[in-house]
C-alpha cells in the first residue's frame, strides 16, 4: 500500500450533505480510516492560471482552489471539521475525488476541462474528459440493444409519434438528476403539449424519451462497478402513486442480488468503462433493461452496505491506491 495520500475532494457544501446516504461523506470516512490526508472545496473556489506568475519566473500553469483541511466523523450536526483556508495547488495531491453533484451543465464542463491540467498525475475519479463525453444519458446510448426504446430529440412531433408507438412514456431531462423534472406521461394525459412547451421555455437542451417500464413498480436497481466489475447492487422501490425511484423523492432502498441480465449488462459495459478511467460508476436497471451509466457523481455506498453488502468505499480506496502504486 502506498503512503498516506494527499486528497483533494471537490464537492457540494459538506454541511448541507446527509450523512446517513451521502455516498462521498462514505469516501471521505474510508480515506481518512486508511490515513490519508483530506481537503474540501468547490467548484466555485477553483483557479486556474497560466503563463508567467512573476517576472522573471518561468511559464507555467497552476489548477488551484481555496480549499481546507477536513476531517470527518459520522455524528450528525457535527460531522466535519475544518482547518485554515489555503490557496491548494491541485497538482500537488495524489487524488482529486470530482464528486459535485449535477446538473451536467456548462460549469459542470468547465470544471472537467480545468482538472484536465493535472490529470493523470494527479488522479482525478472519474477521469474528467471521460465524464464530460459519457454524461450518463448518453453514454447508455452506445449499447442500444440493452436499453429500453429511447428517444432523444428536440422535436415534439418525434415525441408525439413515439408516444403514439408506445402508449406509456416517461420524459426527463437529458442532463439533470436525482429525479428532478422526470415525467410519466400515458396514452390518454393531456398534458404533454403543455410539459414540452414548458420545457423548451426554459431550455435549449433535448428530451430523453423512454417506454414505461412497469417493472419499475418491483424497483429500479442501482448497481455498483468498481473499475468496470459489478461489486454489489440495491434495488429502489417507487413509493405508492410515484413514477420515480429515486431515494431524493422518497425511493424506498431493499436488498437485491444480481441477476444473470445484471451480470450479462455489466460483462458488456465493463470493458468501456476501464478503458475510459471510470472507477466508479452507478448504472440503473429495470427489469432485463439499462436505463443510465451514472459517472459524474454515482450514489449507493451507504445503502448497499446498510443491508448487509460489504463496504464498496474500502473497494473503491483499493482500487485507488491500486492505481496510484502502478503509476
């Protein structure tokens, strides 16, 4: 095993996190159990600056971010503490954990594209240009035979048509999360022109369309790969009268096995997953089909673990330390 490492981790504000689910609090406690060193700040602290930063001094460029040393435990309402803020050179940790969560936007992309600079000396998980080309609606696209029908577009008579092909349809966002602004809309609703125009008022991005998947009613499982194998899986219950899982709006988390289909979805995806540095990834199914690759901030650790799985941070720091060693 390598040294202590130094760890940057780059997400939301810690205070507002629920220790309980949160799936970074669960890195950090890991990282910290293991002696690494831990810092934490946001996107909006991040710096990057080239060319000469004195006269006389030679070019250079520097990543850096208004950051402070943290150490964490799990006792809520007091589960973090802070040192002196410092001006942090990125470049000088061994691991920067981009763990802000979505909207994929053009912050969200900007920030892949600065951590690029010290990627891979520094580790960055997930591999940054690898996150900005797989958002996780998209990249499930390359593997059209294990998804249900989809339909990506901006234009409503496409929607109108593929509704009229499968009767049930959800619509969502193409790049939001948690479950926010995703729709069931039937056969006979009424209210699809008015859902488009809304949408396109207040966004020039496309729709994701998809059959409804009554499945979803047994639960949307989350299944976990650490560096493209499948370590564990938790499967989320829609509550009564909800079209969605997620454990935001009230998905209920029980335990769950994987299926032979699971296994065959991972074997296929696995592959891709490694080659494009994705360490950790949450992909989401419904019955037999894969419905998103989650890569920019995948959730699920305390939950797998909270019903007997093992604990996939450790598999996760492993994996990292793994990676560092061969580097």
């Amino acid at each position: 095993m390598p040294g202590p490492l130094k760890v940057a981790v780059q997400m939301d504000p810690i205070e507002t996190i629920n220790i309980d689910g949160d799936s970074t609090f669960a890195l950090m406690l890991e990282a910290q159990k293991r002696g690494h060193v831990l810092w934490h700040y946001e996107v909006r602290h991040m710096s990057l600056r080239e060319g000469k930063v004195s006269p006389g001094a030679p070019n250079t460029e520097r990543l850096t971010a208004m950051a402070q040393p943290v150490t964490v435990q799990r006792v809520k309402g007091d589960h973090y503490k802070f040192g002196e803020p410092v001006r942090l050179d990125l470049a000088t940790m061994d691991v920067v954990l981009m763990r802000q969560d979505p909207p994929f936007d053009m912050a969200y992309i900007t920030a892949t594209h600065m951590l690029e600079h010290i990627h891979p000396k520094t580790l960055v998980v997930n591999d940054p240009a690898n996150v900005r080309d797989a958002p996780e609606k998209l990249l499930v696209t390359h593997f059209p035979d294990l998804m249900p029908p989809t339909l990506i577009t901006w234009d409503t008579e496409a929607i109108r048509s593929f509704r009229a092909e499968y009767k049930d349809i959800i619509v969502k966002p193409l790049f939001g999360n948690g479950g926010a602004g995703v729709f069931r809309i039937r056969e006979d609703d009424q209210n699809l022109a008015s859902l488009l125009e809304m949408h396109w008022a207040r966004s020039r991005e496309p729709l994701m369309i998809q059959r409804y998947e009554a499945a979803v009613r047994k639960g949307d499982k989350r299944v976990i790969l650490v560096d493209g194998e499948p370590l564990g899986a938790i499967n989320r219950v829609p509550a009564e009268g909800e079209a969605r899982s997620n454990m935001h709006v009230g998905g209920r988390p029980e335990a769950v096995e994987l299926t032979a289909r699971d296994k065959e979805i991972c074997a296929r995806i696995g592959p891709l997953l490694r080659e494009k540095g994705l360490l950790f990834v949450g992909i989401d199914v419904i019955g037999d089909w894969l419905t998103e690759i989650n890569v920019t901030s995948p959730t699920g650790l305390q939950e797998f673990t909270r019903f007997g799985g093992a604990d996939l941070s450790a598999a996760i720091w492993d994996k990292i330390e793994e990676k560092k060693r061969l580097a």
